[in-house]
C-alpha cells in the first residue's frame, strides 16, 4: 500500500520578507543583474565572512564554471576532485576539455582524502577541488600546502558550507570559501538559504578579480563602466551571461537577513539527531557523522551511514511506511554512464561505500518537534533498538 509523504526530505523556509523586497526591486525600476539588492548581498558577504570579492551568479554551477575559465583550464589538463559530488563540480571542468582526476573519500567522512594528493599530481595537473561535504571542512591546510608546493590552483565547491568554519594549524578559524583561491556557494532551494535557483563566485586571489567581473558579464567591461571608470565599453575577452536578476538577489537578502536564526534552528535539529542515534551508533549498527576537530558544523544535512546498500533501502522503505521521505546522495562519478570508460580504472572503494551506505534524512526549518521523534522512532526501531 502506499503511504501518503507527510514528512518531506526538503521544505524550502520563506521569511515572510521575500515578496517584500521582490516588490521594492521591481519598484526601483532595475531589475536585471547588480542592481540595489545585488549589491546588499555582495556587501553582507563580505562584511559577514571577510570574503574578498563576492560575485552572484545564477547557480554555483555558474560559479564553477567561471572559475574553470578563469583558471584557464584547457584540453589535457587535470583536475583534482572527489568522486562522491555533484556533477556539476566535474561538468564545469570537463566543458574546458579537463581530464578528472578522482582522489576516493575517507573512511570516516565523505571529502576527499587529502592524503591522497600527491600521489596523484602529474606536470598536467592545475587545479584541486575540494567538496565541502554536508558543509563540513576538507582539510584545507593540508590541501593548500599541496597546491603551493605544486603550483596549483585551489577552487572550493562550497555549494553546501555557507556558514561553516575550518580552524588551521595556526588556530585561526577561517570561514569556507575564503582559503581557496576561488570558491562557489548555492542558493539552491535545498540549500540553507536560498532563492529558489541562485549562487556566487567568491574571490580571494585579486589577481582574478578584474576578469571575473568581465567574464560574468558576457566578456564586456560593462563593471567598469558603470562606475564610471571607462566613458565606454565593449567585448574584452570570453565571457558568458552569469550574473542573476536582481528580482533573486532580492529574494535571497530576505534570507540572509535572517541567516543566524535559520541556522539556530537547523543546529538544534541535527543535534535532535545525533543525540537520538548515539547509541545506535555506541552498538555498531550505523555510523553518524564525523566532524574532525578543524571543523564546524553548519548543520546543512544530517545524514547516517547503514551497513549496506540492501540494508538502506529497507531502511528507506520502512520510513517511507511512515510518510517520511529519506534520501540515498551521490552515485559514483568515476562510475556513471558518461564517465567510466575516461576514468584511469582505480578502485575507489569509499566513494562507492558511500554511494551504497549514506541516508540523508528530513532536514528543514519547518520540521516539527513531533515529525523528528517519529523520524527517530522509525529508525531505532528498525534496528530494534
Ligand atoms: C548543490 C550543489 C551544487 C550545484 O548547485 P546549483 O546552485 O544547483 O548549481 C554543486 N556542488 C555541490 C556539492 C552541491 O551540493
């Protein structure tokens, strides 16, 4: 029999100020890219965490894009990057002609095993890219000292990992998307804010400042123009249409104005989690996340790992009994259709554990008091706990 969902995977959050500022946005009278809310948002990011240029873009799969560009990626070269991510992160690479390079995940967590760089660096090699899983840090310091050593570019999908931290050797605790040299951010609807599709280019290296604005805006010096720092301007180099309406700049200023309450509760409800699978965890039948001591949490997903493939989809039918829609994440991409026959053929044996053994459960602002008990209930009494 089916059950009706009751309980969602993902439930977008309004604020309630969203339509508001749309309003006022269309009221000014400029509502294609960089107008009034554009800039609110620029400011707020990188007043908020220090970044050094912040661009929006239509999706951080705009984002990574760009970034492919601006590191000059061509034919031959190599690209560093997980397996166990989103297509986007290899697509923007691939569009250049990049040959991928997947480096497999740790044992204890998803990100890429940054032990495994070196071994894995060839003279072709430009560029790492790092996948803040469930917004939780890679370790960058060790991923930074390999780039320098190897005169690498580091661009930071920071897709899920707005609002979490990565503390360094040094002890100072650095937001994610400001150690890369480049980093893309989401604002897609499943993100913890958003504005329906949406995302942005960070850049912390000023060398790729000046292009950047030239490549989002078509390959024109339109930027410079309209601060008055040229009388005209006209195609300069390659380029795209990336930046958004300022109708979802003005959406997504609504939610960072209200980021620190969005995120209060997004942590009390993965602590709700983590608190209720302890001991299912202390008994050897699942495994919870793992945050290494460098990281913070940003509470963007909150995920358990079963032992098997066979034992999570039962595990999926039987919250599904419920009405509680649980999800599995990414399938290989060193395996998939369109992929498999470029990849070099090594194994890559945590990626693929991954892909069989990690759940994601309901994870949204909305998400009631009752709906996480009956969510917890479902799954400790699966493993007759
Ligand atoms: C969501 C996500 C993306 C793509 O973001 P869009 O804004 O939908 O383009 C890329 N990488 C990762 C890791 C993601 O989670």
């Amino acid at each position: 029999m089916e059950v009706k969902i009751t309980i969602p995977f993902n439930k977008p959050y309004l604020t309630g100020k969203e339509t508001h500022y749309i309003y006022q946005a269309v009221q000014s009278g400029k509502i294609s890219g960089d107008g009034m809310f554009t800039k609110k948002c620029h400011t707020y990011f990188e007043q908020t965490f220090g970044f050094k240029k912040c661009l929006l873009t239509t999706s951080c799969t705009d984002a990574l894009e760009m970034a492919a560009i601006l590191l000059e990626i061509k034919e031959g070269d190599e690209v560093i990057l997980p397996s166990y991510t989103f297509v986007s992160t290899a697509n923007a690479f691939v569009l250049r002609g990049a040959k991928l390079v997947f480096a497999d995940s740790y044992s204890y967590n998803p990100n890429m095993d940054a032990s495994l760089l070196e071994a894995l660096i060839t003279p072709k090699t430009k560029a790492i890219v790092p996948v803040h899983y469930a917004g939780i840090a890679c370790d960058m310091d060790t991923i930074m000292d390999v780039a320098a050593k190897h005169n690498l570019f580091v661009v930071e999908d920071a897709a899920q990992a707005i609002d979490s931290y990565y503390t360094g050797r040094d002890g100072v605790r650095r937001p994610l998307g400001s150690i890369g040299h480049l980093a893309a951010f989401s604002f897609h609807e499943t993100k913890n804010i958003m504005s329906g599709e949406g995302g942005m280019l960070v850049i912390n290296d000023e060398r790729f400042v000046h292009r950047a604005e030239i490549i989002r805006e078509k390959g024109t010096n339109r930027s410079a123009f309209f601060r008055g720092e040229i009388d005209k301007y006209g195609w300069v180099d390659m380029g795209s249409s990336f930046l958004p309406s300022d109708i979802l700049a003005a959406f997504l200023f609504a939610q960072l104005e209200s980021l620190p309450q969005i995120q209060a509760k997004r942590k009390e409800i993965w602590e709700t989690y983590h608190n209720a699978f302890e001991k299912l965890e202390t008994v050897g039948k699942i495994k919870r996340p793992m945050l290494p001591d460098f990281a913070s949490n940003n509470a963007h997903m909150y995920y358990i790992i079963c032992e098997s493939l066979e034992e999570r989809s039962a595990l999926i039918d039987a919250l599904k009994s419920k009405g509680v829609l649980s999800v599995f994440h990414y399938l290989s991409l060193h395996k998939s259709p369109f992929y498999e026959n470029k990849h070099d053929g090594r194994a890559l044996p945590y990626t693929d554990f991954y892909s069989d053994s990690l759940l994601r459960l309901p994870m949204y602002y909305e998400l009631s008091e009752e709906e996480q008990g009956l969510v917890c209930q479902t799954i400790l009494s699966f493993y007759n706990a």
